[in-house]
C-alpha cells in the first residue's frame, strides 16, 4: 500500500488507481498509474510512505478479535530508486 504524507498539513492520505488524491490543504496529490504494476505518481509536497497490506489486515484482525494494540512498520519511499515504482512529477495536479 502506498500513502502520501504532506508536509505542509501532516495529512495523510492513500493512493488510488487513476483517481488523484489530496491531501487536505491540496499542497500534495498522488495517485497508482495503472492497475496491475503498482507504479505512483506523487508531486506538491508529498512524501511517499509504503505499507504492507498483509500486516495491517493482521492488525486490524488482532484488533476486532481482541482490542490488541499492533504495531505496523512503515516506511518512506526513495524515489530516486527504479525498484521502488514511485515517479515524483513537478506538474499541476489534475
């Protein structure tokens, strides 16, 4: 799962296929470029913050089952690196 965190509202807010999100001051916006590679675009302020979908399912399943507290690793995202699918795009938001 990718997210986008601003850092001009610390809002933070998950990527979509084909629908570009903002974040609430609209200073960030990203979205997924296609629906099967996994690939984002991001611009504005974002910074790109990776999850692991599996972890949080596991997380909010501990959580209904029990009220257990989990802790989720997240991490942000080096866009310089063509492995981690992140474009960073200077463009207008659309």
């Amino acid at each position: 799962m990718k997210l986008i965190l601003c850092t001009s509202c610390q809002d933070i807010v998950r990527l979509l296929i084909g629908e570009t999100r903002k974040c609430h001051c609209g200073c960030s916006w990203g979205k997924y470029m296609e629906k099967t590679s996994g690939r984002a675009e991001i611009g504005g302020d974002a910074i790109p913050i990776a999850m692991d979908s599996n972890l949080l399912g596991h997380a909010c399943w501990q959580w209904r089952k029990d009220n257990r507290t989990s802790f989720i690793p997240c991490w942000t995202i080096d866009p310089t690196q063509e492995a981690n699918e992140v474009k960073i795009t200077d463009g207008a938001k659309e």
